[in-house]
C-alpha cells in the first residue's frame, strides 16, 4: 500500500435534521470531550501500524464536525499529524454547518491544516430550511460562507438539496443561482432520500411509495417532476462552468473532491470514529457503531506502544470484516467507477484483475450501448447523459 485516505467520524449536532439517517445526535459537552480523545486514541492506534504509508487526504464528517470545539478538533488534528505521515499537498476537508462557527472557529482551523470546507445549505428558501429541521436561515450561511472566504479558505464546497417536499422548479432556480452568485469551487447536488427511521419517513412514507411507483404524489415531487428539478440543477450548474464529475458533484477545473473519487475509484481508506467504515487491500470493515461501546473500547483495548507496523491492519473496534472475493471486488469496479463522468478504463481494469474487462463484462457492454446507456472511447468505459439518468438500472447490470 503506497498511499490511505482517511475518514474522521464526528457524531455530534446541534440537533438531528429531521431528513438525516446518520450515525449522529445530541450530546453534551462532557460526550463530546472523550469522544475526542477516544478518536485521538484510535488514531495513535492505528496510526503505528500505517507509519509508513503516505495520506492523502483526509475527510471530516458528521454529523457536524464544527460544532465540537475548536480546542479539541486541535487534539484531534494533532494526534493525525503526530501518527500518520500527511502529505504536503494533502486534501483535509472538514464539514460544517452555519449556525456552529465563527471567524475564531475558522482561523483555527486554518492553522490545524484544513484547507477545504463543505458547508451545508440544502436551500436559499428559508421556508425550505424550516421544512428540513436545519437550525440556520439564508442569511446565517451567507455570513457563514463569508467568514469562511475572509479565513483565507479558498476551497469551498456548497451542499444543495433537489426533489424537497413541494418544491417547485422556481424555488430550486432561486437557490441555484444563490449558490452560484457565490463561486464556490465545488457544489454537490443532493436527491433527497426520504429514510426509514426518520421525521420525514414518518411524514413522507405513503408519498415515498407513490414516487417509486410513479404514482401522482401529494407531498414531494412525483417521478417525472423529480428528474427535471435534478436535471435543472445539472444544466444550470454546467452553463455557469461547473463540471460535471460524478452523479451528484460538480466542481469548477481543478476542485473535484480528491477524498471521494478514492471512494469511487476504489482507493485505500480508513475509517476512525464510530461506525466509521473502511476498504484496504480488498477488505472491508466497519466499527461499533455505539458510542458509548467505543468509547469504553478504546480505553480498555487500544494501546499504542509498542504496535508493528503492518499492512495487515487489525483493530478491536471493528465488529464486521469482510474480505471481498474477486466477484465482489469486479463489481464494485465497475458500478463504483461509472458513478464518475469519466467513467473507467480498460487499463485499471485489466492491472486490478489481470484479465481484460470484454472477458468478463462483453455481453453486459455489448447490451448496455445497443440502448444508447454506455460508450466506449479511447480505452474509457462511462455512462452517456441517458445512462446517468437511468444509472440504477445501469449499474445493476454489472452485477455477477
């Protein structure tokens, strides 16, 4: 393993989005604070058996990873730095939601090394927000994004949400052009999912249903209307110099989120923090997911004296492992890669399998061009414009 990505779990909000399904929620500040070190444990841990390895970027995420306190996101940020080699030019992205920051907040993260930024809007319609459960207004993110830019941060991504309950072509356009009065270097447009276990779920369900089945729904955008409110947010973003890089992420050249296309490309990453997952050497595994068993874990179990240094990774936080067989690890190639615009290529393909891709996937090539879903050019394989808007199906072809 020449090079890792890592991915830093951080569990806390202010209060859960009445949408989220993620591994997150509320906790007081003394939670907060040993949880901190926990993951400073888990790094120290872990990092002892990667000290060789190169990373390459490193994700923060959440939940809300700017509302835990500048002061431990220092240890945090610290302890990574002390236990893994990080490259100079290293992507270190943190997540952040308006509401939660401040300059002081933003210069101190500046001098721990973050140096990209996804803040979280959804949408400029603050009856929108209200809908989503968000804590901020419009105007909240605005001073948010530009304490941001005032910090010296120069790599800006903006969150935005398509297929909200009633949301009209008008209402999407104006966030659209909101976002785009900004220039952010990236924007990543988000489907909303309505999630079982969520407020929205219990809200939305019966219209979820009807969606899928295309029925005429009450609440949320119905089939058709889904895919043009998402097509509108492709052209727009595209006609203002957004490229179009992955299903839901558009950047202006040269922003592309390095840390995901490892995810799409099948890279090497590490997961830290509760239920943080992670995929090395064609294995995949994923930790507890309680915070409080982690957190008693990783004072009882982790001790970083005297750990190897090993590719052969092991941890006493992870309660799933899978090592994917070769079937696995060919699937996930290909409906992982044709995610992106560009797609794969017969070269990667070939040196990750030592076969060639037509001897496996010929038919499924030949099928999906007669119906005008795939192309092949140059070496390259990707989806056309028809394929990414029928992509789960695509996708689903390259199953074995």
């Amino acid at each position: 393993m020449k090079e890792v990505s890592l991915y830093l779990h951080i569990p806390f909000c202010v209060k859960k989005c009445d949408y989220c399904d993620f591994l997150s929620g509320a906790y007081d500040n003394d939670i907060q604070k040993r949880y901190a070190e926990s993951l400073c444990k888990e790094i120290a841990y872990m990092g002892q058996q990667l000290r060789s390895v190169a990373v390459s970027s490193i994700y923060i995420g959440g939940g809300t990873p700017s509302w835990l306190d500048a002061s431990d996101m220092g240890k945090i940020m610290d302890a990574l730095h002390k236990n893994f080699t990080i490259g100079q030019d290293a992507e270190i992205s943190m997540e952040c939601n308006p509401g939660t920051v401040t300059m002081e907040k933003f210069s101190a993260y500046r001098k721990m090394g973050i140096n990209r930024l996804s803040i979280g809007l959804q949408s400029a319609n603050d009856d929108e927000l209200r809908l989503l459960g968000r804590i901020h207004s419009y105007e909240q993110f605005l001073r948010t994004f530009d304490m941001a830019r005032k910090s010296g941060f120069y790599n800006l991504n903006v969150d935005i949400m398509t297929g909200l309950p009633r949301q009209t072509p008008e209402k999407l356009m104006h966030t659209l052009e909101q976002v785009i009065a900004l220039r952010p270097e990236h924007v990543s447009a988000y489907s909303l999912i309505v999630e079982e276990g969520t407020p929205f779920y219990d809200r939305y369900k019966f219209d979820a249903v009807k969606q899928h089945a295309g029925m005429k729904t009450e609440f949320l955008p119905d089939e058709d209307e889904e895919y043009r409110l998402s097509k509108m947010a492709q052209s727009v973003l595209i006609a203002h110099g957004y490229q179009q890089y992955e299903i839901s992420n558009y950047a202006r050249e040269g922003y592309a989120c390095y840390h995901n296309t490892v995810y799409w490309r099948r890279g090497d990453y590490l997961g830290l923090g509760i239920g943080a997952a992670s995929m090395v050497s064609d294995r995949r595994m994923a930790n507890v997911r309680d915070i409080y068993q982690y957190m008693d874990l990783c004072a009882d179990k982790l001790y970083s004296n005297n750990i190897e240094e090993t590719e052969n990774l092991t941890s006493p936080l992870w309660q799933e492992v899978t090592s994917l067989s070769k079937k696995d690890a060919m699937e996930e190639f290909m409906f992982l890669g044709l995610r992106m615009n560009a797609g794969v290529t017969r070269e990667d393909f070939a040196k990750c399998f030592s076969c060639s891709i037509e001897s496996v996937y010929g038919e499924t090539i030949k099928h999906l061009r007669q119906e005008a879903l795939l192309e092949v050019a140059e070496g390259r394989i990707f989806l056309t414009d028809k394929g990414m808007d029928l992509s789960n199906y695509a996708l689903a072809q390259f199953l074995l």
